[in-house]
C-alpha cells in the first residue's frame, strides 16, 4: 500500500510539475531564428532513428519467418503471408514518418 502511494505522489509531481511550461512566456522574438533550421535537423535525425529501427525491425521478422520455414515447410505457405504482412506493416510505419517528416519540414 504505501509503494502505491509513493507511486502516485512521484506521477502526481511528475504531472504537475510539467504543466508549469505550459504556462511559461512566449519568448521574444530573436533576431537569429534558429528554431527552423533545428526542427530540419530533428526531422532528419527523427526520420534516421525510424528508418534504422524499421531496418532492425524487418531483419527481425525475416530471421524468425526463415526460422519457422526450416522447422515446418509445411507450413511455408502460411509464414510466408505473415512475412510479407508484417514487412508491409513495418514499412508502413517508415512512410508514415516521412509524411510527418516532410508535413514538419515544408509548413
């Protein structure tokens, strides 16, 4: 019970405690805008870190369907659909991120 508690009260400070930079001033206007040519550099570093984990993710799927092809080629046919299912949900993801990626960087 009293873990419970301390959990709650570090989400409840958690919580609160990130709700006060919402109320924070706008900043003034610098003469150096800087914040657009960092958003490019975060769209293409949050694109690489999508597109190599997509590429770990399809290597995964490839290596466990291969693996279920040599224990059971009888069943190859059936594997051979949740590969090809699974890739296209991966790939899926890489080009949803591109789309936000290039909605990011072309306001």
């Amino acid at each position: 019970m009293k873990r419970n508690m301390v959990r709650f009260g570090m989400t409840a400070m958690t919580v609160l405690f990130s709700a006060l930079t919402a109320m924070a001033q706008e900043p003034a206007a610098a003469s150096g805008d800087t914040s657009r040519g960092l958003g490019y550099i975060a769209a293409g570093v949050g694109f690489a870190i999508a597109a190599g984990l997509c590429g770990l993710g399809q290597s995964k799927v490839a290596s466990a369907a291969c693996e279920g092809m040599a224990r059971n080629p009888s069943a190859y046919n059936r594997i051979q659909l949740a590969l090809i299912l699974g890739l296209a949900f991966i790939e899926t993801l890489v080009i949803f991120t591109f789309v936000v990626v290039l909605i990011k960087v072309n306001p």
